[in-house]
C-alpha cells in the first residue's frame, strides 16, 4: 500500500510540474517607474503612513518577488533612459541616447513588444509623458538618437500596436526638420490609426479600429501629463487609462502591456519631493488596476514594476535634521516647484515689483515656509537664503521670457527653487544630484513566472525572462 501511495503521489507531482512548465501567462504587465529607486518607493509608503495616516499601501510594495538590477549602459555606467529603455525592451544594451540599436548604431534591436504583436497578442503602450519620449519609444523605434522626435512618432505608425496613451507627441508635424512633412495624424490616419482626446469615446474606437491612439486633452507644454500635484478632478489619471487599456486589450489570446510612471523621473530631476511621492502614488494607482486583474486571472497574468534608472540621489534623512524626519512638511506644498516658478514669474512681472516681504507670503501661502502654526518658522540662515535669492530673481534679466521649462535643467527661477529646496532639507529630503545616478533599482514581480525573477538581476534580464516565461517550453 505505501508503494502505491508513493507511485500516485510521484505522478501527481509529476503531473503537476508538467502544468506548471506549460501554463504560460497570457496577459504580461510592465510597469516602468522613471527615475523611481528604492528611496522613492520607501519614502512614499512612509509619507502613507505617517503624514496622510492611510491604511492604503503601495499596490505593489508587498508583491512576493523581490529584487534589484543594475542599469548602467553599454557606454557608461551612469545610463539615460533611451538607453535603459532600450534594455528593457530588447534585453540589449546600447549606447547612450540611442533607441532600438546596438552601441554603435549597425544594427536593430527589437522589443518584445513587436514579439508579443508577432504572435498574435494585443499591445498597449502608455505614459505619463510624450508617447515618443524615450522610455516608450524604445518599445517601437531605431533611432540613433531620441531626440529624433518625428521620426520616431513613424515608426510608432508602423508598430501598428493596438493601443496607446500620453500626453502627446513633442513633435508631431516635424517643425524641427528643415523641410516640410506630412503630419503624424495625416499618416497614422493612412494607416487606420485614430486619434482621440476623449477618453469616453476609447472603448468604442478599440472596438472598431486597429490602433488608438489616446492624447490628454489638456497636457503641458511638453506633451505630458500635468503633474498629479497640480491637477484637479477633471484631469485623466493614469490609473483610468490603465483601467481602460486592460479593458480593450483584453481577449483570449492575450496581451502585453507597458505602462510608465514618467513624470517621478521630471519631479526627481527637479529635486521636488511633494510632487514625487504624488507622482509614485499615482503609479501605485496605476498598477493598482493590474492587480485588480490579476486577482480574477491568477494563473494567466504575471505583473512586473522596474525603474529605468534612480534619478536624483534621493534620501529620507539628511545631514541638517540627522535621525529625524518631518515628511508632513511636504503636504504644506501646494503645487510643483514648475507651478511655483510659474507663479513667480507672474509676480516679478508686475509693475511695480513686489517686495520681498510680500514674496514671504506667496512663500507661505504656497509651501507653508514661515508659519510657526506648522513648525516650518524660518531660521536667519533660511532668510538670508531668500533674500539672496530674491535679490536674483527681481533682476528683469534673471526672469526668463516664458513660464515654461525643460525639466531635465529644472526650475530657472531662485527664489521658487530656493523655497522648495528649503522645505525638502526640512522634511529630512535629501538629493545628492539632479540627474540620473548608477544606483540599483527595485524589481517587483506577481504572478505566473515570478519565481524566474530572482537574486541579483541586471536590466537586460527583465525582457529576456519574461520572454521565456512567455513563450519557451
């Protein structure tokens, strides 16, 4: 009898290893946070539990698998995120700058997204950002250079991928080129791509049009998202687009789907933690609908949440405040220090100019800096920051022509810049740098294959995993 019961329960294992290895998941979730190290993520559950006293957590911060990759590029070790795009794309790495090409640009690398369109899955790709920015765009394009905008905006045309979301495209009608081009709609609508900025009308063109391409009806003047900070109620969030996509794409063969958090990378270059930790719960909210999947497609779904880079040096706990935090001081910060700066513009513009006394209350009104009621009074040294600051800013020259900025220089107004940088060093904020650096970044996976994603990884490992997961036996 025990020898029976030892043979029924060797081809029960048996039997069930065999279904393990052929129960392949069919609906794959990439979810790329840009610049979004371990700190970010860290610092944002803290900021729930501490200053916003949520039971609400992270959606992905307790998934069962987690590790961390390396990120550096083929030609440096601190990478940009056309590069690690690349990598995560391709499972290649590549030169800095370059999209869909090998180092020196001889040759093409291919996504597994066009793998997953190939074989007869759906694909959506959405962000926060440009569509043709450079974490998205390395899921569709060769280019050898990202800021190659319109050209990299045709070759999205000829992914033909089902669906995609963003704030827009940077380029569209080719304004950069010295010659004259038919637009991206013009094309796309050539090739039965339809273009909406409504986000009611997403389901009925997925029903009846190959490709969508999805635009915020109102995005900044770099085609993306408004910061989560700054938006109201009528602004589209990118965990209803995340809802609509699984929506669409759904269907018994399949799908993959990248969806990226780019505007943690723009507030992390900016050295603006309130609108970071913003940016990161958005992104929770976001993969938040994935999970919601999962749970009703257990055996078929596998979920993984990556960054393409750390952006920012980024720290809970600096050298002025030692081993104490204070992060309820970020809630006193009511928009982006882009906000800000725009705000600030507007107030040295006035004729006469304001004095310094009255760019304090702005200060306080907009950053809570000075009010005593919030523990944020000002100390002599913090003063005489402003003062110098302001003494810059009032100067017509200093005051640039318009409000708008290139998020990877930040902020170009001292005296919005100079009050957030204080707010940050007094919630215990600290940055060691406003740009990329060469740190590891998380990696956390649910779901079918989540146990091929194991100890040290490096960012070209994450596509080549999920492809075998995915398609080899």
């Amino acid at each position: 009898m025990r020898k029976i019961f030892l043979l029924t329960f060797t081809a029960l294992l048996f039997i069930t290893g065999c279904k393990q290895i052929n129960n392949k998941p069919k609906y794959v979730f990439l979810f790329i946070g840009d610049g979004m190290g371990l700190q970010q993520v860290n610092a944002t559950q803290v900021y729930l539990d501490s200053v916003l006293k949520s039971n609400q957590k992270i959606s992905f911060i307790d998934f069962s698998t987690q590790t961390f990759a390396t990120t550096y590029a083929a030609t440096r070790y601190i990478t940009c995120s056309a590069a690690a795009g690349t990598a995560l794309s391709t499972g290649s790495k590549t030169s800095i700058s370059t999209l869909g090409l090998n180092y020196n640009h001889t040759d093409s690398l291919f996504s597994i997204a066009k793998k997953f369109k190939e074989n007869g899955f759906k694909v959506g790709l959405l962000t926060t950002v440009g569509i043709d920015d450079a974490t998205p765009a390395a899921f569709y394009t060769h280019q050898g250079s990202r800021g190659s905008r319109y050209d990299i905006a045709k070759d999205l045309i000829k992914s033909r991928y089902d669906f995609f979301a963003s704030g827009g495209f940077l380029d569209p009608k080719g304004k950069k080129l010295k010659d004259s081009v038919e637009s991206i709609y013009s094309i796309g609508q050539r090739n039965y791509f339809l273009f909406t900025k409504n986000i009611n009308s997403i389901d009925t063109l997925c029903q009846k049009h190959q490709s969508v391409v999805y635009e915020v009806p109102n995005p900044t003047s770099e085609s993306a998202f408004k910061y989560v900070i700054d938006s109201d109620s009528s602004d589209v969030t990118l965990a209803q687009l995340t809802k609509k996509a699984i929506h669409n794409l759904y269907n018994p063969k399949g799908f993959f789907m990248m969806v990226e958090g780019g505007k943690i990378d723009w507030a992390c270059h900016s050295n603006d933690a309130a609108a970071m930790v913003n940016e990161v719960i958005a992104f929770s909210d976001a993969i938040k609908q994935a999970v919601e999947f999962y749970k009703a497609h257990p055996e078929e779904t596998l979920i993984i949440v990556t960054a393409d880079h750390e952006t920012g040096g980024f720290s809970l706990g600096n050298k002025d405040n030692k081993y104490n935090i204070n992060l309820s001081a970020l809630r006193n910060q009511k928009c982006s220090k882009d906000k800000l700066q725009e705000l600030f513009i507007k107030e040295f513009g006035k004729t006469p100019k304001p004095s310094f006394k009255h760019m304090l209350e702005v200060i306080k009104a907009n950053t809570g800096l000075g009010d005593s009621n919030l523990n944020l009074s000002l100390t002599d040294s913090e003063l005489t920051q402003l003062s110098e600051a302001y003494n810059i800013s009032i100067k017509p020259k200093s005051i640039p022509k318009g409000s708008s900025t290139n998020y990877l220089a930040g902020p170009v107004e001292k005296l919005s810049s100079t009050s957030v940088n204080i707010l940050n060093r007094k919630a215990a904020i600290g940055w060691t740098s406003t740009s990329h650096t060469g740190s590891p970044v998380p990696v956390f996976v649910i779901g079918n294959g989540k146990e091929l994603f194991f100890g040290r990884l490096d960012n070209t490992d994450i596509p080549k995993i999920i492809l075998k997961v995915t398609f080899e036996k």
